[in-house]
C-alpha cells in the first residue's frame, strides 16, 4: 500500500511539503502539488489510508501532517535515492540550493548547516563516539543501514552539555545521540531527541527561520553571529568548506534535486 501511495508525483510533492514537521490544509497543499482541490483531496485519503499521514481538525478546517518520523525518514531516504530532476528556472535553481544548505528534515537540522554543526560539536570535543564520516561501502550493502538513519550514535559528553544549556537547549536524558545520513553532504548530522531540542532552540532565539513555501531554513543575521560566536561557525559557508570523506570513500554526485 506504501508503494502504490508513493507511486504518484503529486502525492510525492505533498509529503515533501510536510517534511518539515508542518500540519497544513489541503488548499495548500493542492498549490504545492500543483494539482486541482479535488485531486489533492483524492492524493490526502490515499496517503491517509497507507498511515503515511495523519488529519485532525482545527475549527472547520482540516489539516494534515506526516504520520511521525519514520515518515519523515522515509522521504529523506527516497530523496537520497531518486534521480536527478532537471532545474527549469532560476526559482527552481534557487529553492534547490537553498534546501541543500540549510533545512528542516522532519523535526532536526540537516543540510550544510546540519552537517557544519555537527562537526563543530566534534571539533570542540561536546560530541564523541565518530568523526561525522559514512562508510558508502556499508551504507550500499546493507539496507538497513542505506536508508536515512544510521546505526552510529555519539555521546554527548560534559563539556557539550553545559555548552548546548547555554545556547538554550533542553538536553534529553543520558541517551547516545542519534544521527542521520545528510543526503546532500553524505556527512552524519544530528537528528533524534536531542536534534530537535537544538532545531526548537535556535528557532527560538531567532538564529533561524523557516522558508515561507518550503522545508528550507534561513539562517539569521543574529544567528550568523551566534554560529560564529558559540561554535566557529562562518555562514554562509565558502563553496569549497565542506569537509571530504576518507580517501577509501568516494563521494557520490549531489544531484540537482528539486523536488527534495
């Protein structure tokens, strides 16, 4: 049933625009489908009917947003693996950049801006356990761990704690910190409890925003100065910043997708 509901671009492009972790109503989501009323509501039941989305009514309005974040995962992972879409215009070209450098993946940071916090919580020692790195080889043979989370965790230790308190983060329980695989960068970022506190937490000091019509985030000017003040952080980034994978990991193509 899950793949005959993901077997339609426009119920796709309804799943990509509540990636984010947004309950909206069908109206909207029919425009970011690019489809009629009627159709939106036809590609809402069918995904409603596989447990790929959930609807609750606000008033006499009904809004939806994905079923949880093993949904949300799941676009993640199909994004990753989908072929390359062809960008028809400097919107589409703009709107795919700006989800590559910064946006939300369910309910956490991913993107460059993901990737280069994660790797300033392991330059200054707040995170142990990896170095941020993916073994493609690995991630290839196995399914399991081809898909959007892998099977690594860190900890968080002391120093990162008391670091991350200060920043107004509400640090979960004593549990190894999960990470997904960045589609874009290959690159772990943070995801999980204590993803989401960081994301909830710099939303909420105005480091960051959501894009209006799409998962992208757009990173303040105070939060330009906090990423630098706090972590060492320059954003935006400089083309060439991204770190490389280890020489036995070659780093596949980032496609041009827009519909991620």
């Amino acid at each position: 049933m899950i793949g005959a509901a993901l077997a339609d671009r426009g119920r796709c492009r309804i799943l990509l625009a509540l990636a984010d972790g947004r309950a909206l109503p069908a109206s909207v989501l029919a425009d970011e489908a690019g489809v009629s009323a009627p159709t939106a509501s036809a590609h809402l039941r069918k995904l409603s009917d596989a447990g790929l989305l959930r609807v609750f009514t606000k008033g006499r309005w009904r809004y939806y947003r994905l079923a949880g974040d093993e949904v949300g995962r799941l676009i993640e992972t199909l994004a990753r693996l989908s072929p390359s879409q062809p960008i028809r215009s400097l919107r589409e070209g703009t709107r795919a950049h700006a989800i590559r450098l910064a946006r939300c993946c369910y309910d956490h940071i991913a993107g460059r801006l993901g990737v280069a916090i994660t790797d300033a919580l392991i330059d200054h020692s707040y995170l142990t356990g990896h170095d941020g790195s993916i073994d493609l080889d690995r991630l290839n043979r196995d399914r399991l761990a081809g898909g959007l989370l892998d099977t690594v965790s860190y900890q968080l230790t002391d120093p990162g704690r008391h670091a991350l308190t200060e920043l107004g983060v509400a640090i979960p329980g004593h549990t190894p910190v999960r990470c997904c695989v960045d589609w874009t960068e290959q690159r772990h970022h943070i995801a999980g409890p204590l993803g989401r506190a960081l994301l909830d937490a710099l939303a909420a000091a105005g480091w960051v925003r959501r894009a209006q019509h799409s998962r992208a985030l757009l990173v303040t000017d105070t939060g330009k100065a906090g990423l630098h003040t706090h972590l060492g952080l320059s954003w935006p980034p400089p083309a060439a910043a991204s770190r490389k994978p280890p020489a036995a990991a070659s780093r596949k193509p980032v496609h041009e997708a827009v519909t991620s």
